[in-house]
C-alpha cells in the first residue's frame, strides 16, 4: 500500500516557506483553529497522493513542493515547481492567463539505493540512472494542462524505449507498476458533496476501450462490462461488487442495487453518466441513496471511499460528522491498517487514536496555526509537535487519568 512520508513545501499560497511534515504509517491528525489551513492542506495531501496537481495550476504565484512515497523497498522523491514565466515586452491582453514555467523531478530509490532520476523542464526530460549514460526524452503533452503528475510522466516513459534501457526489470515491476495504482478520490468532504460526485461518475462499456471514472473501484470495471439482458437497463448488485458489498448491511439494509444512468449508445460503446442506488430494507420496501439520512449518506461516501482509494491513503475532512457512535467505531476498524490524514475539531476522534510512544506523537499530530510572516502578512505554520511537546503530551497521557483530546488541551497544545 503506497504511503506518503514526507511533504515540504517551500512556496504555496500562504503558507510559511521552509514547512517540512512527516507522516506516520497509520493516523495522522490535522490539529487547529477554524481559518488555519487544515482542509487547505488536506487539498494538498490529496493532490500528491492523487499524483495530480492540476487543481493548483492557475495559482498565481505557482508553488514549489516536495513529497515522498513509498510502498515496501520502493521509494520515490518528486518535487514539482511552478513559477511564473518572465513577462514578455507586451503586457498580456485583458483577460490573458498567466503562463508559467515548469520544472518537474523524480528521483527513484529501491531499499535506498537510488536507482536514477528522472528531470523535464516543459516538455523536455532526461532519464539520469545511477550507472550509464542519460538518455533524452520527450513529454509530448507536457505537465501543466490537464492532470499533472508522475502518472503522466510515467506514461510517457514506457513508451520512449531508450528512456528505459538502463531500468533493471524488478524496478520497472515493482516501482513504476507500484505507484501507478488504480484510483484517484480528492479528499472526503464534511458534508455530502461527495455523494454527488460518486452517483455522476461517468463510465463507457462494451466498446473496443472500457473507460471508467476514478471514482469507480476496479471491481467495478470487470463487473459492469456485463452487457444487461435483452433491452433491460443494465443493474449491478452490490454482492458482485466486492468490497462495496459492505455497504448495504452497515447501512441497515438487506441488500442494494445500482442502476447505472444510460447516456447514449453507439458502436463505440455504451456511455453511463452515473447511477442511482437503491436500497432494500428487511421488510422488502425500498428507498433511493438520495432519501437516505444524512448519517447514512456519510457513511455511504466513506465506505465507497475505502474501495476507490483501495491502495492509497485516506484523506477526510471531519469523518465524525453526522455519525452516530457505533459507526464511529465502524470507520475506525476500517481504518486500523491504513494511512489516514484526518481534520477534526470533535475530541471522540481524538480519544480513538493510538498513542505508542513521544516519538510516535512528533508523526501523529500536526499543529495548525497562524503567525504573522517576515513581511507582517499573515502565514499559516502548519508543523509536527517538538520533542518537547511529545514528551510532554505522552506522559500526561501516561498517566490515564485523562483522554487525549483532554491531554492536548491541559497542555495547550489544541
């Protein structure tokens, strides 16, 4: 499962330069004030992990970020920098968008052993391995339209043959084929925005190339290029859908189904432009996801979530939202083993998080707050606890008499 270790960022937005975090292997908790950047920086977990920064293109002042990811022995260290372009002698029409110059590296590393790098400026890179020659490739479509990221980058590579010669297979399989994981999910919102964006989630089937929203799971795929019966509207029991068959009795439900929406049809393929779901209670009646309560449609966007992000860590805005207890604890058994950034101001998220030791503590807790900057603008100074607020916090915590989100608080450190 890919993990990400590490995020610096030395210009984004407001926030100060020189941040430098890093994330442990399980819970990770965003820490602060309202107006302190949490979600801000949830957008930028996501983005990284996402392996799209596309969302940041039109920044005015660019960015320059680095991040760290790895899944077992494979690592990878990518730092993307935007910077405007320098202005040309006329000044750009009314209305002009800004252009900007890219530069973009990653550097390839197999149980620390770095195994080369790879560096594009616009639409130029050049592969550096560790031993032998560089070798000169194009990125045709370059990185600053559309999604931008490694992926892409990736894409291009295995298609330029000299780009890959000095590759040992094993890094080819268990590096480029590691990272380039199915699915890509922004961060779960705090309310149900994310519902709508699951339930419209196109897709194309029965064509020559199935294509599939990123917000579909990959058993979603092999299940719906089934062709429906005869002229029937194609439906998909939530039983054939893997993971997702989950969902219906954790919801309350005996079973469910969902009936993708027809768009149109043509030798090409058969387009769907999202789907209904509904669900079946025990005494046989129904009731469409749209009628669901608003602790049912939470829990609804969270499990899918799981499913989507299958192999990439969990980004989620205030998961506590509109659940009751037991489903509290439900998220939380689901979540035991996988890397989550969580944003909360409710103390019951805070008193289900593991604490091991003060080092673990330094990785688990990330204060946000706002200081004024060199320049006396204000910044957002988003940082790991110290080893003196870890030691602190981990034997007040000790003690047992007081919970963790008590702790923080009796310490002055939420």
């Amino acid at each position: 499962m890919v993990r990400l270790t590490r995020l610096r960022i030395d210009r984004f937005r407001n926030v100060k330069p020189g941040t430098d975090l890093h994330f442990g292997p399980t819970f990770n908790v965003l820490l602060g004030k309202n107006a302190t950047g949490k979600s801000t920086l949830l957008d930028v977990i996501a983005a990284v992990t996402n392996d799209d920064l596309s969302g940041f293109a039109k920044e005015d002042a660019g960015f320059d970020l680095t991040w760290w990811l790895e899944e077992g022995d494979a690592q990878l260290e990518l730092r993307a920098i935007r910077t405007p372009a320098t202005p040309s002698v006329l000044a750009p029409r009314f209305g002009e968008e800004a252009e900007f110059d890219d530069a973009w590296t990653m550097t390839v590393r197999n149980a620390g052993t770095t195994i080369g790098r790879a560096e594009v400026t616009g639409t130029q890179g050049t592969w550096k391995p560790a031993e032998g020659p560089a070798k000169a490739f194009e990125v045709r479509a370059g990185l600053t339209g559309g999604r931008m990221g490694m992926r892409v980058l990736f894409a291009m590579m295995s298609h330029i043959p000299d780009a890959m010669v000095n590759l040992p297979a094993q890094v080819h399989t268990d590096v480029f084929e590691t990272f380039a994981v199915w699915g890509r999910v922004d961060r779960l919102d705090e309310a149900v925005a994310t519902l709508d964006a699951i339930t419209h989630a196109s897709f194309k089937v029965h064509g020559p190339r199935a294509e599939f929203s990123d917000w579909l799971p990959a058993a979603f795929a092999t299940t719906a290029s089934l062709k429906p019966k005869s002229s029937e509207s194609l439906n998909i029991p939530f039983e054939d859908l893997g993971v997702l068959s989950q969902i219906p009795p954790a919801l309350g439900f005996a079973s469910a189904e969902l009936y993708p929406r027809m768009l149109r049809q043509s030798e090409d393929g058969t387009i769907y432009q999202g789907f209904d779901c509904v669900f079946r209670r025990t005494d046989g009646s129904l009731i469409s996801h749209q009628l669901l309560s608003f602790g049912q449609k939470r829990l609804f966007c969270f499990l899918w979530y799981l499913a989507v992000r299958e192999h990439l860590p969990l980004v989620i805005d205030e998961l506590l939202n509109g659940l009751h207890h037991e489903w509290i604890e439900l998220c939380f058994d689901r979540m035991q083993d996988r890397q989550s950034f969580l944003a909360t101001q409710h103390p019951f998220l805070l008193d289900h998080i593991p604490i091991e030791s003060a080092e673990a503590v330094r990785t688990t807790f990330i204060r946000c707050t706002t200081a004024p900057g060199p320049d006396g603008r204000e910044q957002m100074v988003w940082r790991n606890f110290n080893e003196e607020e870890a030691e602190r916090f981990y034997v007040a915590y000790q003690t047992g008499i007081q919970h963790v989100s008590e702790v923080l608080r009796s310490e002055g450190l939420w």
